[in-house]
C-alpha cells in the first residue's frame, strides 16, 4: 500500500513537472527571441508576476548591454527584486542603476529606491544596527542630493525613525554595561565611556537625565573600586560628573542617590589629598635629617 503511494506521488511530480515545460513561461524561456523575451517579461511585470519577470529580465540583461532596451530592463529588474523582498538585492541592483544610468530620467527614483530598499533591510533594534547606519547615510544622502524631492519628507521621517532606533540600541548597551558593572571593574569603566558616547551622539535623548546619573554611579564605584594610586583623579571625575547632573537636571528625581556619592567623593578627594601632603611633607624632613645631623657633628 505504501510502495503504490509513493508511485502515485512520484507520477504526480512527474506530470506537473510536464506541465510546467509545456507552460507559455517555459516556451518563452527556452525558444523565445530576444524581443518576444523583453516583451514577454514586461508583460508579466505590468501582471505583478514579479518571479516570472525577474527570471526574463535577469536573463535578457548580458545581452541586452548597448541597446534601448537595456535601461529599462535593469530597472524594471531591481524592482522585481524588491517586490519579492529581497531587499539587499535590489539596494544593490538600483545603486548599480543610478551610477551607469547617472543621466537617465530614472536615476531619481533609482537612488530613492535604494535607499528605501536599506531601510526595508534593517534589523529590530537589539540586533546588529550596523544595516540601520548605511541605510540612515543612504537616505541622508538622498535628501542632500534631491533636496526638492517628493520623497523628501518620506526620508527625513525614515531618517528620524532609524535614529531612534540607534538611540534605543545605544541606550539599551549603556545600560546593560551598568547592569553588568557589579562584576567586573572594567564594566564599570565602560559603562562611563559607553554613557559619555551616547550623550555626545543624542545630546537631546529623552534618556540622558537618567544616563546622567548612572554615570555619576558608575564612576563613583569604578574611583571606590580602583587602586589607592588612581583613587583622587576617579572620584574627582565622579564630582565633575554630579556637578554635570545637577547643572543640566536642577529638579532630577536622581539628585539625592547622586547627592550621596557626590558627598563620599568631594570626602575620599580630600583624604587622599590631605595624605599626600602628609607623605611630602615626611619626604621633606627624611631629606632635610641627614643635613641636621651633619651640621651638629661639625
């Protein structure tokens, strides 16, 4: 019974597979001319047979090279891609259009499409933002070269969104190194950098009271963590970090958790200070004994 299955399927295959050699898309593709090729895919395209289309198209490009035709088959081509999502592809084939085809009415649009095509490709997020950069330059670049666009707005929106999302991921890292901080002394002096960079690339983010103050924590832990020797220059930068806050946040809801670290730190800054002046002033009278001595002897 499972053997007479396998034929009717194996026959089944087999029949379909006849079908579709015997269909107009395969006779189109085995025997068809050049011009019944070009005409053909432009009609499966105007059909939305994006697949179909694509395949002629692909096809007809090599030799189609120097003829009327060849513009608009590479064009046409880079939006069956699109239209199947395959997005890398088509950013790739309408950059290629808009550089050999630098004059053609379609270059516009070809740029545009590039760039919506990046932006289509990019990731959630907590991935990998590196796609995000290259599509927020291409949609940037777009703007600067077609400022009177009426894809214009379209972009800046696009632009703006990605930035956010490269806000979101920049923000979502700070915080994980402070999360992390707890183990490691060198989290927490990442966490510094990491915060300091975001605030330097989103200096108007609705995140940066709150990273204001993790990086009065984070330094004031990375100075309470530290060896004695680096100890007065890393709380002294806690301090500078606090005056920061305070500056900038006057009524921050964080001001009496960073007021505390700031205390401790303005504290050990003094101590440290105050023992140092204590061990140069015991240099100075180990240096000058010997003198003493030598002058009483005589």
């Amino acid at each position: 019974m499972q053997q007479r299955q396998i034929v009717r399927v194996f026959w089944s295959v087999v029949f379909v597979g006849l079908l579709g050699s015997c269909s107009p898309f395969s006779k189109l593709q085995k025997n068809g001319t050049q011009e019944e090729k070009y005409k053909g895919a432009v009609e499966y395209y105007k059909k939305k047979d994006w697949y179909r289309a694509g395949m002629l198209f692909e096809e007809l490009i090599p030799v189609l090279k120097g003829s009327n035709e060849s513009e608009m088959a590479q064009f046409y081509y880079a939006y069956t891609q699109y239209n199947q999502q395959l997005y890398s592809v088509s950013a790739q084939l309408f950059q290629r259009f808009y550089e050999t085809f630098a004059r053609s009415d379609k270059a516009h649009e070809a740029q545009y499409m590039y760039a919506l095509s990046q932006y289509k490709d990019t990731p959630k997020y907590n991935l990998d933002q590196s796609n995000t950069v290259v599509a927020t330059s291409a949609l940037q670049d777009f703007v600067n070269a077609y400022p009177q666009s009426e894809f214009r707005d379209e972009c800046t929106n696009m632009i703006l969104e990605l930035r956010r999302r490269l806000e979101q991921k920049a923000y979502e890292k700070a915080k994980l190194y402070h999360k992390t901080s707890g183990f490691n002394i060198a989290s927490l002096k990442s966490s510094v950098v990491s915060i300091d960079n975001f605030q330097k690339e989103f200096p108007d983010s609705q995140y940066n009271e709150e990273l204001a103050y993790l990086k009065v924590d984070a330094q004031y832990n990375y100075a309470l963590n530290s060896l004695e020797i680096k100890q007065k220059e890393r709380f002294a930068e806690a301090v500078a970090f606090y005056q920061a806050l305070i500056d900038k946040y006057p009524q921050s809801k964080y001001l009496k958790q960073a007021e505390k670290m700031y205390e401790t730190s303005v504290k050990e800054v003094e101590r440290i200070t105050k023992l140092e002046k204590e061990k140069e002033q015991q240099k100075q009278n180990d240096a000058n004994r010997p003198a003493k001595v030598t002058a009483a002897s005589n």
